[in-house]
C-alpha cells in the first residue's frame, strides 16, 4: 500500500472515493465518498481503513 491508510473518525484531507482496505492490507472492493473536511464513518469490519482511490477534481 503505498498511499495513505485512514482511520474511521479521521477528518478526511481530500474529498474522493475511498476504498476500505482490510486489516491485513488487502482490497475489499467496497468504496465510500469522502467529503474534505468531514469525518470517516465507522468501517463494516474492525480494523478495516480507506485509502483514497479517485480524488475529485
């Protein structure tokens, strides 16, 4: 992974579709919408982060 890996309740530095990665690093193929500013939702799994994939322009 060579992106940044975010926390659920983290402030979310760029707006963009995020994938939730799973706690041993692996894609989930689930993604969320980010919204600069606003705060990460709870993951479905413990342990599970986002990692932006797509930033808006």
């Amino acid at each position: 992974m060579g992106k940044q890996a975010l926390k659920p309740g983290q402030k979310v530095p760029r707006s963009g579709q995020y994938e939730i990665i799973g706690s041993r690093g692996g894609q989930t193929g689930e993604e969320i919408t980010g919204v600069k500013g606003k705060i990460l939702p709870p993951t479905p799994k413990p342990g599970q982060k986002f990692v932006l994939v797509d930033p808006t322009k």
